[in-house]
C-alpha cells in the first residue's frame, strides 16, 4: 500500500472518528442544557450563559473590527503619501523647460517605485507598469495619456474615490480644447 493511500485511509478515520466525538458531544450538551432548563434556577444559569456569550462574541467581533479600520487607516496614509509623490513628479515632468520636458531624476522614480510596491493596490501597480513603464516613442500621444489616466483612476479607486472616468481627469492638465476634444474622441472608441 502506497504512502498516498495510507494518508487517505488514516483521514478518512479521522474523519469518522471526529465526527462521531461531535456528536456525542454535542447529545450530552444538549441533555445537560435540558435537565437545567426543567429546574427553576438552570433556565437563570442558561440564560446568563447565553448573555455571556454573546457579549464575548460582541467584544471580540468590535475588537476585531476596531483593528481591521486602523489597518484600513493607515494603509489609505501610506497610499496617500505614495501617490502624492506621484502627482509631484507627474506635475514637474508637465513643466516644459525650452522645448523639452522636465523629467524625473532616476532616484525619484526608484523611490516613487519603492511606494508604490509597499502601498499601492495590485491593480494600481499593473496600471503603472502599463502607463509609465510600457510607454514608448510608439505610442500616439492618446494612447499615452489613455494609459496614464487609467493609472490615475487606478490611484483614486485604491483612495475609495472612484467616480471620476475616462475622459475627465487628463482633460484637467491638456490647455488647448481642440486636444481635449481629440482625446474624449479617443476615449469613446476605446469604449
């Protein structure tokens, strides 16, 4: 008899054997609980049994609640930091210097990497990969601020902010209106 079956064979009896331990304690628990509800004074100790437990299950489930918000708190500062430093670099690289664009330092792109990969949501990291990193001299200036505005989105969604959408917030930073017609043109058929 293989190993494999030796395991299946001893879980199954366990198994078994559980289950017959359940019940069994089970019966006895609801026997004892019987004979104190028949008595005057074992319906008051059942009932206050009872009212223990549900206060204990209260407590632990308010603690427990108390702690998941304070994890919740403190991821959503640690995103807010994280992507303020985004809207920083994002906005000086906006700034035109001459005819060239003001890009960050490598050093700033390595932190802002660091944040996002500590903080950021795995859907907003797949979004930054897509926008910053898969962007190239290839792509149409469209697609470009498409993929970056689906970064942005991916950011406010993470920050429990999700009713802007396509369309709406690189529209924000474009000056002229014949390009942000262009782009909600391209939005609508990215649809």
């Amino acid at each position: 008899m293989s190993k494999e079956n030796k395991n299946l064979i001893l879980g199954m009896i366990s198994i078994v054997i559980g289950t017959i331990l359940a019940i069994f304690l089970l019966k006895t628990l609801f026997g004892a609980l019987q004979m104190l509800l028949k008595t005057q004074s074992g319906s008051v100790i059942v009932t206050a049994l009872i009212t223990g437990f549900v206060a204990l299950f209260t407590l632990f489930y308010n603690k427990r609640k108390e702690l998941q918000q304070k994890r919740e708190q403190y991821l959503y500062e640690e995103r807010m930091k994280a992507y303020a430093k985004f809207y920083d670099l994002f906005f000086r690289f906006m700034e035109i210097e001459g005819s060239n664009l003001k890009k960050p330092r490598p050093e700033e792109m390595l932190e802002l990497k660091k944040q996002l990969m500590m903080w950021a949501s795995g859907e907003t990291i797949s979004a930054f990969q897509k926008s910053i990193m898969q962007v190239d001299e290839n792509s149409s200036s469209n697609e470009s601020m498409y993929k970056m505005e689906s970064f942005l989105l991916q950011m406010r969604k993470d920050l429990g902010n999700n009713t802007a959408k396509y369309g709406e917030l690189i529209p924000i930073i474009i000056n002229n209106s014949d390009d942000i017609d262009k782009y909600r043109n391209y939005v609508s058929t990215r649809k």
